[in-house]
C-alpha cells in the first residue's frame, strides 16, 4: 500500500471545534462525537492536509447515533473541500459506512459535522489512495481487523506484541 493514514486516534487529528464539542466514544479509541453546543449552527471540528496532491484519495468512516435536527447540517456529515480559495470536493450526509473519492490539488480539510443540538459518531477513519481501497476492499472486510493489519499477523496496534507498543506510528498514527 503507498499512502495509507489510520487515523486510530481522530482526536488527536482534529482541530478546534466550530459550535460543537468533540469527544472519545466511551469504550472505542477508534471513534469520536461530535456535539453541538446549545442554540449553535453549523456544528463541526475539521482535519487539515497538505498532502498528497494531485492523487485520487478515498476518506472512509462509519457514522451512527445521528441525534438531532438532520435538515439542518450543512453541505452533509462529511466535508471534504480545498482551502485558500475554498473549493468544495466532495460531502456525504448518510449513516453508516461512508467512502469518499476525491481529487485534491492543494491544502484540504475533511470536516466533520453534526446536526444542531444534536450528535454523531464518527469511528474507524482512515484515508488512502483509491488504489489502496481498491485493493483492501478486494481482500475483504473481514481481513482487516480495523486496524490495517491482517489478521493472519496478529492484528493491529490492539495487539500487545512489543513491536506494536514501541511503535504506535507503525501504520503512519497522527501525533
């Protein structure tokens, strides 16, 4: 795989909430809500990227326990746009398993957003070249252990294996 980025801890990946709260999903490391702060519009926190560029990339992510007002969230749960001009790639404003294709040619972000005085889940992200999702949705759901390493090897970060606890970028984590 060429360009693969587990974001395991989303949290730490994510900026300044706009309107909204962000925190860890009790019990999964893997995941963050997303909370609109009383009486607040247009509720997200957002990651930026400076690269690659010029490559199609896929951002996939699950998201459920969708709470709120759903009409009211702008441009979808998921944005993905250019920066410096702002240009509008790609959104997605569906639960479940949620995979975007894009193109960027410059800095971009990936927002994630929530109704307004509501919530949602955002678990398992990751972003990689369409390339490497092609090839991972070729091997299978069920061959990943969420973590990007199969599970013929003993699995991801979750497992205790020394190599796995000196490393915790091994699979290129965000700091």
């Amino acid at each position: 795989m060429t360009y693969l980025r587990n974001l395991t801890y989303p949290r730490m990946m994510l900026g300044n909430p706009n309107n909204s709260t962000v925190s860890m999903i009790a019990g999964n490391q893997k995941g963050v809500t997303i909370t609109a702060q009383e009486g607040r519009q247009d509720c997200f926190t957002q990651m930026w990227f400076n690269t690659p560029r010029d490559t199609s990339l896929v951002f996939q992510t699950d998201i459920w326990n969708v709470v709120g007002d759903q009409s009211t969230v702008r441009n979808g749960y998921v944005l993905i746009a250019e920066i410096d001009p702002w240009n509008s790639l790609c959104s997605a404003a569906s639960a479940g398993r949620t995979s975007l294709k894009f193109t960027p040619t410059r800095d971009f972000i990936i927002r994630l957003a929530c109704p307004d005085s509501g919530s949602a889940n955002f678990t398992q992200p990751l972003l990689m070249t369409e390339a490497d999702w092609n090839q991972m949705r070729a091997l299978g759901e069920g061959y990943f252990d969420g973590d990007l390493m199969p599970l013929t090897n003993g699995g991801g970060c979750n497992n205790p294996h020394p190599v796995h606890a000196a490393h915790p970028d091994h699979w290129g984590l965000a700091a």
